[in-house]
C-alpha cells in the first residue's frame, strides 16, 4: 500500500512518536497535503500536546523543528476542521480499544511506542490500517494484515549468553582515543573510577566527559547498543546520554563521550525528609511534585525515542546543586531487541522478579511501574511504597502481594505505616486524588503510563498552588 491508497471517509488516529522519528518531513507534508485535500479528519488525545512540551525542549534543533512542525500540523488540521479531540481520552489506550476493530480508520505510530505496545496487546487481528514508522524512519503503510508484522519486535538472539572480553586498551591521562567520526579526543584529569570503568576530564567540548570500560566489561551487547545510542541523537538537559563511541587507536569500542555532570544521586539526598532539607532547606511539597515532574519529562523524551531506561533506580538519578534532576548511568537501557540487563528489585515491576533481565525484553508497562516507584519515593522523601512495620522478609513480597499499608482515602488502620506519626501525616495531608492514585497503583495492580502520572502531578501541583495559603500543612514536608 502507498499513502495515495487511503482515500475515503478515512479517520487517522496520530501518535506524536511517529511524528519524533519520521526520516522525510516530506512524508508528513504529503499526507498532511492528502489529508486536508480529501477532508479526512486526524484524532489526536490530550498525551499529543503534551509530548509536544516535552521535544519542544530537546537540545537537538531537528527534533525541536519536528515539534513545531507537529504543531504546525495540527493548527491547519484545526483551520480545516479536521482535528477531533476528545478531553476525557488521555492516552491513546482508549482509542485503541475503541477503533482498532474499524476497517476506515489509519493508526499512525512508530513502531518502538508505547502505541504499538498496546497494538499488540490486542488478541484479536484489527480491521484497521497503519502508517507504522520503522526502525530506520521510514513510513510503512500497512493494511489490516500486515500491522502485526511491521510492529512485533523480538529480542537480538545474537547478544543474549555473550562473552566479555579484553580491549588491551589501558586508559590514563594523556593517552588518545577518537570518536567514529575520526576526532581525536585527549583523556585528561582522572575523575573517578567503579566496577564497570573510569571517567575523565577530556578536550572534546566544554563540560564533556570521556567513560572508558575496564578489560573484561564489554561484550557484543553493550558495544552493539553504544552504536544504536550515537544514531538516536538524544541532547536533552539532563539526559547524561553516550552521544560519541570512542575508539582505541586500533579502532575498537572502549568507551564513549558524555555530558559532565555533578551532584548527589536520590538515594543520598531523599532519606528522610530531614536530610532532603538540609540539602535543600526552602523546599516544600510544591517542590517535589515539580522536581517530579521534570524527571518524567525526561523520561518521556526517552520513550518517545523508543528507549526504555531499563535500570530505574534512585542511585540512577542525580539532583543537582539548583534541585534540578539528571538522570545517569543510561547506557544499560533497552533499544530495540537490544535488552537492559541491570535491574534492582526494589524498582522492578514484579512482573521481572526471578526472571533473567538480560533474556526478555521489557515493556513500556514495566517502566510505568518503576516511575510510579520513583514517584512515590520522592514525593515521601525516599520511603519505598511497601515499605512498612512488621511486614514481611523481603520487599519483594510484599510487591508481590500489593501490600500497601496506606488506607484509602485516610480512612483505615495506620497500623502497619512505618514511622507513625512522619509518614502517615504526610499521607494524611496528601490530596484523596493523590492517594486514590497510588492505591490504584500499588494496591489495585493498576498500570498508568509516564504521561498519565505528569498529568496527575500536574493536577496536584496547581492544587498547591490554589491551596497552599488556604491550608498551609498540605504544602509542609516536614510534620512533628
């Protein structure tokens, strides 16, 4: 099938992923052109405008121009009354639900998206058509049969059991590597050094690092990503991404170039919530809830990108000296059947618990659990969601049980909350939509996707903001 073959009373459901990794803006033109010339009306959800705040704030000026261009879209859509919105329909989950069964209607997606996840969800074939943007940028236009192939991926059986092995290469200051582009890059000052490599100071640009694997760290898996990380062009503020593989002088993959970053990870900053305001003294639960909300934009720019974080965990996460979030330690993170093997338990779905990482491929549904997590840990200064008194062995169990210990709506026992009288004021002064949400994540079992908890965030941060002066406690980390 072409472009030019769906013609008709046609109904074209947009996702904003396919418009972040089109290759040919002139695709999006002619069927822009098509659309607008046959009167075929294009339905985006409210998550559309949203991932347009996101990559309107990348660093990579083509990704930022895409976004305009998206909105320049949707602005002659609406001058042609072409654009449906529905304002109850947040993500396109529903949307799905509902068309994908309907024989004149086009889902538009790339295919690493959390669209194309709950495509595949379906049991039954759909009925529908596709403009499926593959790997490469190119736009698939599929009938009702070829939708399943053109979006199934599988993992790179090739990677998985695959031996490390020694580079020869033995970094230290003064010593020359380059980039794939031929650069040559000098290692200066030594910064620091762990179980996977060193990091040092370099001459490439101003504020970037160069991370060089110790002999025995790199295998197929990790070389074989670090390639796909270079093509996907992330630049995001605070996104620490490996944007350059570097190359020992005999050309192989040792390591790779970053953005320098500094301050304490999560883990060190959020124990408790007298020392997250030593740190950050002025800081009220309004604070919180925006920090939060940035680290899920961030997130959410990855997403769009088709890379999953994988490895989400508070040591992942840096907060810098202006309070602002970083996320680090990306280059274990999922990219296409290239799978993230690292995983603390304590932030994976329990879905994964018991199961070797390194052999499946994660779901956006798995990270959405995970960011719930973090979520949950920030805004009650670093207490895990299951943490609670005289519970069980592991935490494992009880996220495996779905033992919250936090009533519903304030209303229950606070029997089981550890620190009483901290954690459960906090819960207490915390909104019933706020606390309805996290008892449909952790006790319900129920899914949202990163976009759905920004909007809730959203929601509760324009709460504090109308009603902080009102009732001054709900603003308050710290409670007696």
């Amino acid at each position: 099938m072409n472009i030019s073959d769906l013609t008709g009373r046609m109904l074209f459901v947009m996702d904003f992923s396919a418009i972040v990794n089109i290759k040919s803006q002139g695709v999006w033109e002619r069927l822009t052109e098509q659309i607008i010339a046959n009167k075929m009306q294009v339905f985006v959800s409210k998550e559309f405008y949203e991932n347009y705040e996101v990559i309107i704030k990348s660093l990579n000026e083509d990704q930022k121009k895409i976004a305009k261009m998206a909105y320049s879209f949707l602005e002659k859509l609406k001058k042609n009354q072409l654009l449906v919105t529905k304002s109850d329909i947040l993500d396109n989950t529903e949307i799905i639900e509902m068309l994908y069964l309907n024989p004149n209607v086009c889902f538009v997606y790339y295919c690493d998206s959390e669209f194309a996840e709950n495509v595949l969800r379906k049991a039954k074939k759909p009925r529908c058509k596709a403009i499926v943007v593959d790997s490469n940028g190119d736009a698939i236009v599929c009938d009702s049969d070829e939708i399943f192939g053109a979006t199934r991926r599988s993992i790179d059986a090739s990677v998985i059991g695959d031996g490390y092995f020694k580079t020869g290469f033995e970094a230290k200051e003064g010593k020359q590597v380059k980039t794939s582009d031929g650069q040559v890059v000098t290692l200066k000052s030594f910064i620091a050094s762990g179980g996977e490599g060193a990091v040092y100071e370099c001459d490439y640009r101003e504020n970037y690092v160069v991370k060089i694997y110790n002999d025995g760290q790199l295998n197929k898996l990790r070389m074989r990503k670090l390639v796909q990380m270079e093509k996907k062009q992330v630049k995001y503020d605070g996104v620490c991404w490996p944007e350059k593989v570097v190359l020992s002088p005999e050309g192989m993959i040792i390591g790779f170039l970053m953005k320098k970053v500094s301050g304490k990870n999560l883990s060190e900053v959020f124990d408790g919530s007298e020392n997250l305001l030593r740190e950050f003294p002025g800081w009220k639960k309004y604070d919180l809830v925006d920090f939060t909300i940035k680290l899920l934009q961030k997130i959410q720019y990855l997403h769009l990108l088709g890379i999953i974080v994988g490895d989400l965990r508070f040591k992942n996460i840096i907060i810098d000296s202006k309070g602002d979030p970083c996320l680090v330690d990306l280059d274990s993170c999922q990219i296409r059947g290239l799978p993230c093997p690292s995983g603390f338990p304590d932030f994976t779905d329990p879905d994964l618990h018991g199961i070797e990482l390194m052999r499946i491929l994660r779901s956006y549904s798995n990270e959405d659990y995970s960011c719930a997590v973090v979520v949950f840990k920030i805004l009650f200064c670093g207490i895990h969601p299951y943490d609670q008194r005289n519970g069980a062995e592991t935490i494992e169990e009880e996220m495996r049980d779905k033992r919250f210990p936090y009533p519903r709506n304030s209303v229950g026992s606070f029997e089981r909350i550890p620190l009483l009288g901290g954690y459960s004021s906090m819960w207490k002064n915390t909104p019933d939509q706020m606390q309805e949400f996290f008892y449909d994540i952790f006790k319900n079992g129920t899914r949202y996707s990163v976009l759905e908890l920004i909007l809730m965030l959203k929601t509760y941060k324009k709460f504090l903001e109308k009603e902080k002066h009102r009732i001054p406690s709900i603003n308050e980390i710290l409670f007696d």
